[in-house]
C-alpha cells in the first residue's frame, strides 16, 4: 500500500457513498448536494489516471454547470423539501436483483478479460496534446459538437419558455 | 488482488457506479432523479474511457471521447431540464409514470 493506492480507495469509497446517496436518499435535494461528491470524487479519480485537463473539465462544467441546472430543475419544479418519492417494495426487489445482475457480470467480465496493457507512461500533461487532436483527427466531431450545443441551446430556450396551453411567445 | 491499484480497480469502481446510476433510472419516477441516475451513468463510461487511456492501448483517443461524453451530457441536461419544466408548467407534475398525455 503506497500513497497512490490510499488516496485511490479514499476517492473510490468518496465517489460510491455519494452514488449510493444519490440513488436511495429521500429528498431529491439531498440527492442533488450526494452527487456534488461524486462529480467531485470521478474528477479526483481522473487525476489519479493522469487525465488532468479532463480532470479540470469534469468540476466545471459537472459542479459548475450541470449541477447548478438541475439544482435549478429541483426548484422550479417542486415544493423541494416536500417531495415523496414514490416506491414500491417488490419493485424494488426486482430492481435490486436485476441491477445486481448487470454489476456480478459486468465485474466478472472485466476481471476475467485479458486486456492488453500498455507500460505506463509518465505523467505529463495533456491539454496541449488533446487540443492538437481535436484539429487533426478529430476535427468533424469537434464541429458537430459545437452545431450540436448551438441546436440544444436554442432548442432549450424555445421549448422551457413555452407558455401554458399556447404557443411559444 | 494486485499488489497495487490496477486496471480492474478503476474498472470496479466504475461497474459499481454503472449499477447505481441503472438503478436511479429505473427506480425513481421523478424526472430530475432520472437524470442523475444517467449523469452517474455517462461518468462510469468516463472512468472506462480515461482508465484505458492510462493503462490500455488507448493513447489519447480515449481522453477526446470522454471530453465528447462530457458535451453531450451538458447538452442533455439542459434540453431535459427544459422539457421538464414545460411539463411541469403543463400538468403540474414531474413524475415519469403520471405524463400519460400526447395532448391536452
């Protein structure tokens, strides 16, 4: 056990509480501020894989932006600490047994795989070398990325602003 | 078990936090519950797609997908939040099981 693998298991265990508390919290406002753990503890698990700018990337725009939204999505949209959720036993069961199912197997195949690893590499950073990629090899999806949040942005404007029983305004 | 923290580890971490988001989906009736469940969905692909970078055949590709994943998921998000805050101003509820209405 070195430092690496401590501060590994730290993230790990910070980023599962948060996803078990985001999934079987009551209030949908705590389960908003258990998922603020996790962006922030999947953002520590990149650094730990050497992906600093992806890193970087994670906490603005999850806990800067995605999670501001649907902490907004939460106030407008209920009565936030009155909020029942909604659940059936049996249903619960089944979904119990079915997602413990997609996890046994999933965790099997990814032990029992033979990947092919590569040696490591030293850590060094990425942003320039990400940045060159996105102009050369991957220029057209990076096109298409940013034709895409033009559409969503417009999209979102006209469909949130649509007014009750009309037409958009 | 390795020795020291390996591929599968991060991969593990990365199931687990799969499950649970499968689970958000399709346990809970509220929209915006919904939608975290598949926020913690798309960051499990992102752990798969950064662990193979650092210790798979990967090169760099796999940082630029997650960088996509990231961009789609901001996209998503704001286009679900709108649609439903217009069914909330429609018919007063955000329940996923009680939006049974093509039109009024």
């Amino acid at each position: 056990m070195n430092l690496y693998d401590i501060a590994f298991y730290a993230f790990a265990a910070v980023t599962i509480a948060g996803a078990i508390g985001v999934v079987f919290s009551r209030s949908i406002v705590y389960a908003a501020f258990a998922l603020v753990f996790t962006f922030f503890g999947v953002a520590a698990i990149y650094v730990l894989l050497a992906a600093d700018f992806i890193a970087v990337t994670q906490i603005l725009l999850y806990v800067g932006g995605i999670l501001v939204l649907i902490v907004f999505g939460v106030m407008l949209t209920s009565r936030a600490y009155s909020v029942e959720i909604k659940r059936g036993v049996f249903r619960n069961a089944l979904a119990i047994i079915i997602v413990g199912a997609i996890a046994g197997t999933l965790i099997t195949v990814f032990i029992v795989t033979p990947w092919p690893l590569s040696n490591l590499s030293p850590y060094e950073e990425t942003a320039r070398p990400i940045g060159a990629l996105l102009m050369t090899q991957f220029v057209l999806p990076f096109e298409l990325a940013s034709v895409l949040l033009l559409v969503a942005l417009i999209g979102a404007v006209i469909i949130a602003r649509r007014e009750k029983g009309g037409r958009a305004q | 078990m390795a020795l020291h923290v390996g591929l599968n580890d991060f991969l593990i971490v990365s199931a687990i936090l799969f499950a649970l988001g499968i689970y958000g989906v399709i346990t809970r009736k509220n929209a915006i519950m919904v939608l975290m469940g598949i926020e913690l969905i798309l960051n499990s692909a992102n752990i798969n797609f950064i662990a193979f970078t650092r210790f798979g055949l990967m090169n760099l590709t796999g940082q630029v997908v997650a960088i996509f994943v990231i961009i789609l998921a901001a996209a998503e998000a704001a286009i679900l939040l709108a649609i439903v805050l217009n069914i909330f101003q429609q018919l007063n509820t955000v329940n996923v099981d009680e939006v049974d209405k093509l039109k009024n």
